[in-house]
C-alpha cells in the first residue's frame, strides 16, 4: 500500500512535470511571436525615430517617411526636393506629372547610388508604385531599394503552399532561401512570395512568382485563394518599411512537389503544421514570412484562444498600418 | 449592314451599360463598407472625445476612457474615485482586491441606477471582467451594462454558422434580432453570439450561446473552428466601446435548422453568400456582426483583392486596438 502509494506520487509528480513543461514551452512560444510582431512594428513603439522623421509628401499628400540623415541628402537637390519644412519633405510641385516625377527623383537617386549607403547597394531595377493608399492612383513609380529612404510603402504577395492529407492532417511547404540572397539569405520562407511591381496585377504576380521560384504551372497556382493581408511598419539603419502583403493559401495535392525555380530558393520542405509552428519562435525564419505563416495558423485553427492568452494581440499585431 | 452595324453599336451599349452599373454598384458596396468600420472606430478618428477622456487606471494600470461628464458623475464618490488628476481618473488604491475593487464600484453603480443615466437603464446582472490586456489578470469585475462609461474594453463570442452545397457554394445562417431586445432590437446578427462573463471560458461561451440561442446540441457546437478576432472602438452618447470579438466559423450539415431558443431571435435565414454580401451595405445589420461577416468573406474567398481597393483597409479596420 504505501509503495503503491510512492508509486502513485512519483507518477503524478512525473505527469505534472511534463504538464509543466508543455505549458512553460507554449509560454515561451507565446513570449517569442508577441516579440516577433513588436520588432515588426517596432515604427510605432516608443523611442522609434517616427516624431524625428519628416512626412513625405507629394502633390499634398503624405506617401512615406523620411529619416533626418536622408533629409539631409536630399538638401543637395533643390530642384527635385524642397527643403524640410513644416515637418515634410516635399517633392517640388514644378514636378507635376507621373514621368517628370519618377524620372526627377530616379536621377537622385542614381547620384546618390555613388555613396555609401547601403540599401542602395541593393539596387534591382524594380519600379515600384508611390501613392497614399493602395486605392490611389500612383503619383510616381520608385526603385524598389530605395524606396525604405522614404518610408514609401511596398506591396507584396505571399503564397501558403500547405497539403492536407486523408486524415485532414495540416502540412506546410516551406522554402528555405538561397545563400546569395541579398536580404535575409538562407532563412526559411513562405513556398512563394514577391513584391508587387508598378503596374502589375496581384493575381499576376502571384502565378509569376509561383511559376518563377517554385516552378508551379499556371493552371495550379491559378487556384490559390485569397485570404488575408499582413501589414506592418518596422525601422532599421536602412530606413523605414511600412509593408503590407496580400496572403494567398494555395492548397497542393499531396504528391505535388515545388522545384527550384530561379535560384532564388536552395530547398524545399514539407513539414507538418505543428513543425512549422515551432519553427516561428526561432531565428531561421524571414520575420514578415513568419508573420503570414501565423496569420495561416489563427485561419486554419491551429491556435486555440481558450489556451493563447495573447491570440487577440497577434490579430492585431498582424494588420498594422499607419 | 448598316442595320447590323446599329444593331451591334445597341448591343455594345447596353453591355457597358451593365457593366458600368456593376462597378457603379461595387463602387457603393465597398465606400459603405468603409463607412462602416469608421464608424465603429470612431473613438480613433480626429474629433472624437478622445483627447477630453480622462484614463481610467486601476492599481496602477489603465483600463479604460472616462468621458468628462462621467468623471464629473464620480467626484461624488471620493472613496471609491480619486479626483480626476493628470489626465486619469483612479480607483483609490486603498481598494486593494478584486472583491473590494468589485463591491465598491458596483455600490456606486447601484446609486447611478437611480439617476437618468441611460446605459444603465440596460443593466443585466451579468459580470465582466476588467483587466489592462486580455492575458492579464482580472482586477476587478463591472456590471456588463457599465462598462461603456468607463470605456472598459469588453470581450464576446461570435459565430458565423454557414453550409457548403455538393456544387461548392457556401450559404449563411443570418438571426433576426427580436424586436424587444434592449441594443439593436429587428436587426440581422450573426447566427449565435453573446459576451464573455467574468471567469467563462471562450468555448464554454460558445456552446452556451449557441444552445440558448440557436438550440444547436452541443456536440455540433464544439466542431466550430476558431479563425479569428475583430475588434475596434467607437463611442456614441451612452460612453465609449472598445471591444474584442472572437469569431469561430461552424459548418453546419445542408439539411439542419437552428431553431429559436431563449427568444433573443425571432427568425433564422439561411442566404446565398453572395445576398449577404449585399446586406452588409445596408442599414438592416447589427454593425459588429456585419464586420464578423466581413472577415467571413475575406478568409473564404468571396472578395477578390484585385476587385476590391480597399481590401486592406477592410482588414485593418477589422483589427484596431488601443
């Protein structure tokens, strides 16, 4: 009796011990995702450079951030620039048409390619769209690599490829980027994804994007679904990033395989959702891709408010916008 | 020919006709959409009373607005108020418990009662919790129909109840408010919903609303999937409302009936996707189950974001907080 009593206590002290770790595990992982989402936004938290950054403003309107050391180059041409004043840069209204504008500011910006400054070095002739919001019309198209110097927002479309198997288990294809990837090399990444170029539809560029990275024909990508929006605004030595990427989950069939495209990708992973899941509170995952993975797994239920206490901040964490 | 040439340029007409009536409608469709997530976010836009609220700080921490002419109303209670100061109304720290924090606030409330207030004319014995963020702890409990004049942010359960026929088309169970209800009496909802009670869990909420309201047995209940949140902030002259809803989606079977249960709804409608749509642009929705549906539509796939240029402004307005 008293041994099976022992008995009893140890097991029950060995059961709540592995109860113990799982609930510390998910705290971490709770603690790890709220800290994703503030360093994703971290433009709007205190301290950021947001009260020393001058509006943006072309034809009257606010179209990005400024940071004071981009002002400051900007000084240099007056004849594009007018000096900061009132808390804006603004563009010279004498630029008062979609070419003359884009095509001021390109010569800038292409002078400006000759210093040190290290976004630039990222240049991709990618002309991206400058409008207030995504409902306006463009006042002007930028290169996609200078366009955090202006906290100009970027638009973008993200791909969920996931299977579900007979049992309705949930996997999600990953890709893992490329080593010589200019930004974020070799961390893993949502299956497709890529920023929408100026003039460009969001359906087009998600079947281009499927078909060029993951090598997925037209007729398939053509039945992904949209589903959400993730947005964000973060700062960093490059500038500020106000973001937001349309999210598409494109559901394959289970012997479907993705395949190197153009090389932007090293590989490709089927991992099973509670896999993925785990993989978010680490460091290998591009932090805005992790974001619209966890948009994935509020949609899908893989998260349960009843034991997430911080499932409503992620909701919103995930759709910030200025 | 000739005849055939007008014949054509008629046909061609009328076709632009349509069309341009279409786009005209979607046009209206999506700025009354808009309209409709400013106005619960009202509390956020320039002019609301925000700037003349005073915070509303328990132990030290803010958990709501308090509009001046309440402020006004508590100066009379400096046992349980501290005098407005530095821009915060506070409850005084002598009040160092829940039960103590509870008791003394709803005394107060009990005495309120008893003057035109017209919030309180609402009171329904029911008790929410008050806290500074969901995942903290409660600090004190408020009667549901008090929490306005604090601004203390309130939670609740909403289910959109929907079918999926063999072709693939999705239908939705929309409510008719009862006529006699005390906020929003004749007006559509979602199929079940209801707040969170101070130590119910979220699940527990919704099996509870869903037999009361839908008498939908609980086993089929607990097969909803949680998918998201909606929330947002708006004030009108009974006080300010930030509030947090916790959708869940449950695919019912083509052939089942929720049928009325405790007289809160006097009819079910079961409605193509596409009609309820249309009914969100209307002045016949319950403005935050119009929202959950809007979220609904968002994740299933029924806006196209190519189609719909404030695609991201719905789902921003979808998730604000304070």
């Amino acid at each position: 009796m008293k041994v099976d009593f022992q008995v009893d206590l140890v097991h029950s002290a060995k059961t709540n011990m592995n109860a113990c770790a799982v609930l510390l595990k998910m705290a971490a992982w709770s603690e790890k995702i709220l800290q994703l989402l503030r360093r994703m936004n971290n433009f709007y938290l205190p301290g950021s450079s947001r009260s020393s950054c001058f509006r943006f403003e072309v034809d009257g309107s606010q179209v990005g951030w400024v940071p004071p050391h981009v002002a400051s180059l900007l000084k240099r041409h007056p004849q594009v620039f007018s000096p900061p004043q009132g808390g804006a840069v603004r563009l010279c209204p004498s630029l008062d048409s979609y070419e003359s504008r884009s095509e001021a500011v390109d010569a800038v910006l292409q002078s400006l390619r000759q210093e040190d400054i290290s976004c630039l070095r990222g240049w991709r002739d990618e002309r991206y769209s400058v409008m207030p919001r995504f409902s306006d019309a463009p006042l002007m198209w930028m290169e996609r690599a200078a366009t955090s110097l202006f906290g100009v927002k970027r638009y973008g479309v993200h791909i969920n490829g996931y299977t579900v198997g007979d049992g309705g288990e949930v996997s999600m294809w990953l890709a893992r980027r490329s080593r010589t990837k200019q930004t974020y090399p070799g961390l893993l990444d949502n299956m497709a994804a890529g920023g929408l170029a100026a003039g460009v539809g969001i359906r087009n560029t998600l079947i281009k994007e499927c078909e060029e990275e993951a090598r997925i024909p037209a007729d398939i990508a053509a039945t992904a679904r949209p589903v959400s929006t993730v947005s964000y605004t973060y700062e960093d030595e490059e500038g500020v990033f106000p973001e937001s990427q349309f999210v598409f989950d494109l559901q394959l069939p289970v012997g479907f395989r993705p395949s190197i495209g153009d090389g932007e990708v090293q590989d490709f992973y089927l991992l099973p959702i509670e896999e993925v899941k785990d993989l978010l509170a680490g460091d290998d995952f591009k932090p805005n891709s992790a974001m619209v993975v966890l948009d994935f797994l509020i949609r899908h239920s893989i998260i349960e408010p009843d034991a997430e206490p911080f499932y409503q901040d992620f909701l919103t964490g995930l759709h910030q916008t200025l």
